[in-house]
C-alpha cells in the first residue's frame, strides 16, 4: 500500500477545500457587485445628469432614485411567482436585460424616459437580487448559507461605494453616455458569470397538499413577532461528514446534505 498517498491526501483535501472555497466566495461576492452596480451610481454624477438635461436637482434626484419603485414592485412579484420561476434561468435573463435599459439611459432624451428606464433597471436588478438569495438559501448546505449570504451582501455594499467611484471617473473622463455604456457592460459581464458559474436548479416540490395564496403566507409571517422584528430592522437599515469537495463550476454551494 502506498503510504505516501495516505499521509499527503488530508493535507491536499484541506488544500482543496480551500481553493474551492475561496474561489465560491469570489464568485458569489462579484455576482453581486454586478447585479445592483448600478443602484446608486448614478448618484454620484447627479451635478452633471442636472446640466445635461437642465432640471433642478430635486427632479433629477427623483428620476435617479426611481430605480427604488421599481425594485419594490418586482420583490413582491417575485415572492408571490417565486415557486414557478428557475432560479438561474431567471438571474440570467434578468442580469442580460438589465443591460437593455442601462445602454437606453445613455440616450434617453428627456426627464420622464430618463426615470422609466430607471424604474425598468429597478424590477431587473431587484428580480436577479432575489432570485439569488433564494437560490443561495436552497442550493446551500446549512453550514455554507451563512457565510454565503455573508459574501452576497458584501459584494452588494462593495458596489455601492465602487459603483460611484467608477461611475464618476468614466463620466469625467469619457463623457456621460460612455458611463451608461460601461454599466451595461458589466450588467452583461454579470450574466456570464451566472451562465458558467450557477448549477442548475431543480423545480421547487410543494411543501403543503394544499396551496396558500400569497396573501395568507404575508399574514402568518406578520402574525410572527421576531419576522416583523426583522422586518423593521430592515426597513429602518435601509432609510437614507465527508470532507467538502472544491467549488465546481457548475455549483456555487456545496450539494445539500440529507440531513439539512
């Protein structure tokens, strides 16, 4: 027997593990980043989107910040159509057409287009955020969710700041409509990542005989004090036995476990 193979593979498991690890909370981390890139980007070149279209600053704050409707509306319409809907067919095609009304808003020609495409890149960055974190919750062992959900919202608070800083460089330096056209890219980059990283996901199986309307399930978890406890943290934060395999690239988790 050869006992050099023996006293090397724990070693190079562990290793492996590693490897795997750290390229899934790479990924994941970036996923992220690209899916709400350009929430708040735009903020940052307000003064010269204001001398563009020669509004005040509070129009053009509204039409920046309408992308905010647009996310409260698909978030409801995704938790209610969520069980029907593939999770990685979803992200991808809402990451691939986000990309649409992020190119659009480099030409758009007024005010009221500016915030439609706006709200419109509200509902696809919103669809792909959630879809993602059902995703994560379901593909997820017990012991990977935590941390990556940990990865998905850091890669979510790093967008915010580099989002701006690059927003503004390219808006500087080449002009506003290349700034919009360097989002769309990255919107585009996105949905690559998601093609060649994401496994794909089998339909969710009914937990109950009968099925509830959405509006029952609302009212039980409003009826759950510690939900609504979460719920207003939220609201508030969000006001101005075997050894692990490496990440393959069909799967950012680790396979479920029976027992999870």
């Amino acid at each position: 027997m050869d006992t050099n193979f023996l006293e090397t593979s724990p070693r190079e498991m562990a290793r492996d593990h590693h490897a795997g690890a750290l390229l899934r909370t790479l990924v994941i981390g970036l996923t992220a980043f690209l899916t709400v890139v350009d929430l708040f980007a735009t903020q940052a070149i307000l003064p010269s989107l204001v001398r563009a279209y020669r509004v005040t600053p509070a129009s053009m704050g509204f039409a920046v910040n309408a992308s905010t409707m647009g996310m409260a509306v698909a978030g409801l319409a995704v938790a209610v159509f969520s069980r029907r809907i593939d999770r990685r067919l979803g992200i991808l095609i809402s990451l691939t057409l986000l990309s649409i009304p992020t190119a659009l808003l480099a030409v758009a020609p007024d005010l009221m287009v500016f915030t439609a495409l706006r709200i419109i890149q509200g509902v696809f960055m919103a669809t792909a955020f959630t879809l993602t974190l059902a995703y994560l919750g379901e593909e997820c062992s017990a012991t990977d969710a935590a941390g990556a959900f940990a990865t998905y919202i850091t890669g979510n608070v790093a967008s915010n700041l580099f989002g701006r800083l690059m927003s503004a460089a390219v808006a500087d330096h080449l002009g506003l409509a290349s700034n919009f056209y360097a989002f769309a890219l990255l919107n585009l980059c996105g949905a690559v990542l998601v093609y060649f990283t994401l496994g794909r996901t089998t339909p969710m199986r009914p937990s109950e005989p009968v099925a509830r309307s959405a509006f029952a399930v609302w009212g039980e978890h409003l009826r759950n004090k510690p939900l609504r406890a979460g719920f207003a943290i939220g609201f508030a934060s969000s006001s101005p036995s075997s050894a692990p395999s490496p990440m393959s690239t069909s799967s950012w988790c680790a396979s479920r476990s029976p027992s999870a």
